[in-house]
C-alpha cells in the first residue's frame, strides 16, 4: 500500500508557523513588524509548496503489512509495559510544558467562565475539555478545506495565512522562551483524550513509533525485512530512549532527528526529495527543540560534498539547492533568536572553554554517558566513526566534525545539567545508533544468524531494563545540583511524586480554597488536572505560586492556609519538619509506586 504525505508535510508546516511566530508573543524576528512578517513567510512558503506540489507524487511512503504489524506489535507490547508510566503525575517542568500548550484555550474559557455564573463552579478541566474537542472539530473540516484550495489556488491560501500576522491575537498568545511548536502534539493530544497525565505523556510516545517508520525503509534499503524490523526493535527499545518518550520533555525530538539524520548520511537514498525531507524534519525538530538545529551542519555538508565541483556554480545547482534548502528558512528565524538570547540552560558565568576542560576532568563525560545509556550502547558508540570502506571515509569525517560540534554544544550548558538523561539522550544516543546500524552491517556481511540473536537480545535487554526502570530512575540531586559530581547520578530526567492523589484528598475534606501546593508548579496546572473548579483555582492563586514554593514560616503566618500538600524532595523535606515543629499534623501520606517517594497532606 502506498501512502502520499505530501497533504500531511503542508499541515504540519502551517501549524508550526502557527505556534512559532503567531500564538507566540515572541515573534523571533529582529523587527517586530507584521508587514515584513508576512512578506517574508509569503516568500518562504510559495517556494516550499510549490516544491511540495511539483514532487507530490515523489512524496510516497510503501506500507507492506508483514514489517509494519511487526512494529505495531513490538509497540503494543511497549504501551502495555509503559501503561503505568504513561500514566503517572507530572512534575515541574512539565506542568509547565502542559500549561503552556492549553493556554489559548484556557484564556478563552476563563472568558467564558465570566459570561456564565454557572460555569465557573464547574471543574475546570471539564470546561476545557469541551471547548478543545470544540476546536478538533472545527479544525478537521478546515484542514480539508485548505488542502484542496492548496492544489489549486496555494497562493490564495498562502495570502491568507499571511493576513494572520495582521490579527489582535495579543491577548491568547502565549510568552515563553522555549520552542513554541514542542507545544502543538501536546495540545492535540489533549484535546484527543482529555486533560490527563496521559494525554501529555503520549504525544512522545507516538513521535517514537513514528520515528520507527521513518528509519525502517533507510535500513530495510542495505538489510532484509527481518534484520531491519530486529534494528527498528534494537533502537526503539534503548531504555533512555523509551524514557524520554513519555517524560514530557522536548529532548526527544532532537533524539530522533539527529539519529535519522546520522543514518541517512550512510545508508539513505541521495536524491533531491531525500534532502528536503532530512532539511524539512530538521525545520520541525527544531521548533520543537532549539538544539535539534545542529543538523543541519552535516546535511549541508553532506549536500555539496555530493556535488559536482564544476557544476556548485552552474544556474541548475543553484536553484536545485535554493529549493531544497527551503524549508530551512521556516526555522532560520526562531534559530536566530535562539542562538542570539539564549536558554534556561545555558546561562552559566564559564567560557566554553572552560566548559570543556571541566567535562574531561575524572572523565566526567564518559561516566555520565555510561550512566544514562549502559553498557551495550555505549560499547558500539566507536563504530559510529569505523571506518568500513574507502567510500565511507568522508561520511565518517562528516559524522566526527558533527560529534565535536554536539559535545561542545551540550557541554557548553549549565554543568548542573550534565547528567540528566534526556541531554545525554540527545547527544551521545544517535552516534551509539549509528554505531550499531554500522556494526550490523558487518556482521550482516559475516553471518546473519549471529546478527539476529544478537539484536534478538538486545531488544529483550532493552525492554527488561525498561520494566525495572524504577532500579536507576532515582538519582540524589545533591549529586545532579554539585556541578561535575557523577558517583550518584543516574539515567532519568525526573523523580514523580504523588500530585492528583493529594489534591483529590483535600476536595473530600473541603479545604480546596484554602489549600496551598508547595513545590515548582508554575501556577494553576496541577489544579486543573485535579478537576478543580475555577472558583477554587482562583481563590488559591491568591497565595501565589512562587518558584520552589513558600518558607515554612511563611506558610505558618498566613492564617487562610488549612492544608499544605508537600513533598520529601531533598530541598523541602525539611519543610515538613518545621510546620510539625509549629503544630501542623501530617494527615496523610502518598507514595509513588515506582519512586517510592513521598508526598504529605498537612494540616493546621
């Protein structure tokens, strides 16, 4: 069966312009001026869907049923081990990441809420639920509606988009300095499932078994259909790769990009429409996540190391790569900004220098790899630059200059954040990938019996590590916060504490309105995954919602506060001792299944 995407390659680009430059207060342009806005994107998506609409047949994927009910079986059984995880409380930044993409509509249904008594003693979730599956259904019918005027009428369409930049939009726009687009499956999916833990916690999932299908016809083109399925297996089932697929984090995006560029460098089709896919899925993964942009290094390399000297500067090569490099000019802008201010993570007082020389010292790079990634994986990352065959030579070249540039990208961030398993899965995993992807094909060539009973227990490692995740998911973070200290760190990126249990517990003793969540929260996200109402989330916001949460003293003095709902993380556990010290009582304790750590219900 063959499937055309080239409908679904126009969506996905209207609505990461969408949540990049307009639901964005930020618009990441130097001037800030909707004219030139527009004039710009007229340009830049005239030339990307007439290249789309010219190649549309090109734009083809074969699904044969035997290695896709392969994949499909191999995910189900992941979702069924996973369930649990899917399932579980978010925690800190992820409230964050969750708030961010329901924010239009939570604008919106407060505004509601104003016209309508009624409404603001009804759950909140519940409201928003009805208003985001309002929205699905509306959208459905207009993406029909655009696809086909984009067949015949596609600057009409692009006109109009353009008038959008035009619109008082000012007031659901959303101010953050992450990449906006990482929001959008968030946001879909929420309003596919409903507000839940695990609505926002499948989207990655389901990029993972998207990413499955992409790499499969890259490597079914030098194995046969079982070796490629047994690779595909291999590659999704790496444990740190499974885990940032439901951590809510935008880390696994910059995962499976760069894991698909590396591997398109050796074993992909080189033709054009291969080019504008790899620079298109780098345009995406980049909205998603800023440092996914790295690719685009080697794809350009890749691009003119392929070229005829004598034809670079001929008018053919020079339109050839303007068109394929189009799609980059999507993300130029956001790229631009983001290299020019910044993030949250690099905002650090040492040179990269520095950086550098910190990252070698107890050879700190290799423990934290080894601890987020083990073994097996790490062993086959050498392969990754093996040199197989003259023809190689320069891939590997390609592939070692963009390894140099990725170490001193990720080392140059806040050495705090050196250990955590989502960074680590972002810059050494795609290179362990390759590695196994080239030490498969010499052992394909020397004996494709030894090759599957190796990749049969590589998957079955992989997917036992994952059900005990539990066993190396627990960190210290006095470890992670002591800038190069590696003893005590391990793979995971997060430690889950009971949320939603707690918060339920104080709705049945009636206390929500004078309830106070201590924790990083980043405002009203936890409430509304509880099912509160918005009289209830509106009177707690009166105590704030201060990053860390309240000193105990201060908790204490405010006498409007009956419950607290506190957590036995290192920094606050003190807390808990303090208010018990002041006459609080502990009326209940929730512990994670998996983490087993420890949420208390006080009360005065």
């Amino acid at each position: 069966m063959k499937i055309y995407y080239a409908p679904l390659l126009q969506v996905v680009t209207f609505f990461a312009l969408i949540w990049t430059y307009i639901l964005q207060e930020n618009s990441f342009f130097l001037i800030n001026v909707p004219f030139i806005k527009s004039l710009y994107f007229l340009g830049v998506l005239s030339v990307v869907f007439w290249y789309i609409k010219q190649n549309k047949n090109a734009f083809q994927y074969t699904l044969k049923f035997s290695p896709f009910f392969k994949i499909a079986i191999l995910f189900l059984t992941l979702f069924f081990v996973l369930f649990p995880r899917l399932n579980q409380d978010l925690v800190s930044d992820q409230f964050h990441h969750a708030y961010k993409a329901i924010l239009p509509w939570v604008i919106y249904a407060k505004n509601i809420c104003v016209l309508n008594n009624g409404c603001a003693e009804k759950p909140f979730n519940q409201v928003l639920n009805h208003e985001m599956l309002k929205s699905l259904l509306v959208l459905f019918p207009l993406i029909l509606i655009i696809l086909k005027f984009l067949n015949r009428f596609s600057l009409i369409v692009v006109i109009l988009f353009c008038i959008l930049f035009f619109l008082p939009l000012e007031d659901y726009q959303i101010n953050d300095i992450h990449p906006p687009f990482r929001l959008f499956p968030l946001a879909f999916s929420a309003s596919l499932f409903g507000l839940s833990n695990f609505a926002f916690r499948m989207p990655g999932f389901f990029a993972l078994f998207i990413f499955a299908l992409i790499i499969f016809p890259i490597l079914k083109f030098h194995f046969k259909e079982n070796i490629a399925v047994l690779l595909v297996g291999c590659v999704v089932t790496i444990p740190i790769l499974i885990h940032v697929s439901y951590i809510v984090e935008p880390s696994i995006w910059t995962a499976i990009s760069w894991t698909g560029i590396l591997l398109f460098l050796f074993f992909g089709k080189k033709d054009n429409r291969s080019f504008f896919l790899c620079f298109l899925l780098i345009t995406f993964a980049s909205l998603m996540r800023a440092s996914a942009f790295l690719a685009f290094f080697p794809l350009v390399m890749h691009w003119f190391f392929t070229r005829r000297v004598e034809r670079i500067l001929s008018i053919y090569e020079i339109r050839n790569t303007f068109l394929v490099f189009s799609p980059t000019l999507i993300a130029l802008p956001f790229v631009f900004s983001s290299i020019l201010h910044g993030s949250p993570a690099t905002g650090t007082n040492q040179s990269l220098i520095e950086s550098i020389q910190m990252s070698f010292i107890g050879y700190s790079s290799i423990k934290f790899a080894y601890q987020s990634l083990f073994l097996p994986w790490i062993l086959v990352f050498p392969f990754a630059l093996f040199f197989r065959i003259k023809k190689y030579v320069m891939y590997s070249l390609m592939v070692f200059i963009f390894f140099i540039l990725a170490y001193m990208m990720f080392y140059s961030i806040k050495p705090g954040l050196w250990g955590l398993g989502r960074y680590q899965a972002e810059f050494i995993l795609p290179f362990c990938v390759l590695g196994l992807v080239n030490l498969s094909m010499c052992l394909y060539k020397f004996s494709q019996s030894i090759l599957k009973l190796a990749l049969i227990c590589l998957i079955f490692y992989g997917i036992f590590i994952s059900v005990n995740f539990q066993l190396y998911s627990q960190f210290r973070d006095e470890s992670i916060f002591s800038g190069i200290k590696t003893g005590e760190v391990r793979g995971a990126s997060e430690i889950v504490y009971d949320t939603l249990k707690p918060l339920e517990k104080v709705k049945e003793l009636g206390l929500t309105k004078n309830s106070y969540l201590d924790g990083i929260i980043y405002g009203e996200m936890p409430f509304i995954l509880a099912g509160y109402t918005l009289a209830d989330i509106t009177s707690i916001s009166r105590f704030g919602y201060p990053w860390g949460g309240m000193e105990s003293s201060d908790i204490n003095k405010n006498k409007e506060i009956l419950a607290v709902i506190i957590s036995d993380w290192t920094p606050t556990l003190g807390k808990v001792n303090q208010l018990v010290s002041l006459g609080w009582k502990v009326d209940s304790t929730f512990q994670s299944e998996f983490y087993k750590t420890k949420t208390y219900l006080l009360l005065r």
